[in-house]
C-alpha cells in the first residue's frame, strides 16, 4: 500500500470525480483517519459540491474511493 498526503489524496479524490459527469465542479473534499482494524484506514467527511450536481457526485464518489483505500494509506503528519 502507497502513502500519501492527506493533502494530495484530497486532490487526487477531486481529480477523480471530475472524470465523472456533472462532477467537476467538486471544490474540496475532507479526509478522516479511521482507527477500527479490518476497515479502510481513511474515509471521506465533508465534501463542498460547488457547483457539481450533489447527488451524482455522492454516487460516483463511492466508484472513486473504494480502489483509493485499497491502494492508498495516509501519512502521519505531526503538527
């Protein structure tokens, strides 16, 4: 599994929403660190639409971040 930035998996999610129709609006999206073994370690929390259609985007994100928890863990980055 790669290590990322929460920075550029952030981008890197906005960047694969945009190849969906209707979502290149998408202006941010909001990374969260899971600690429960056996589940992804990161998840999507806010995500700021713009002006991408809400509900196309919710759908295709689901299609964006399965294979990115698969291939991705997120660095630690201490303050």
């Amino acid at each position: 599994m790669k290590k990322i930035s929460r920075e550029d998996l952030e981008e890197l999610i906005i960047l694969r929403l945009a190849r969906y129709e209707k979502c290149a609006g998408v202006r941010s999206v909001g990374i969260y660190r899971l600690a429960q073994s056996g589940r992804p370690k990161w998840e999507t929390s806010v995500i700021d639409y713009g002006g991408a259609d809400a509900r196309r985007c919710t759908v295709a994100l689901q299609h964006v971040i399965e294979p990115l928890q698969k291939e991705y863990q997120l660095e630690i980055s201490y303050l």
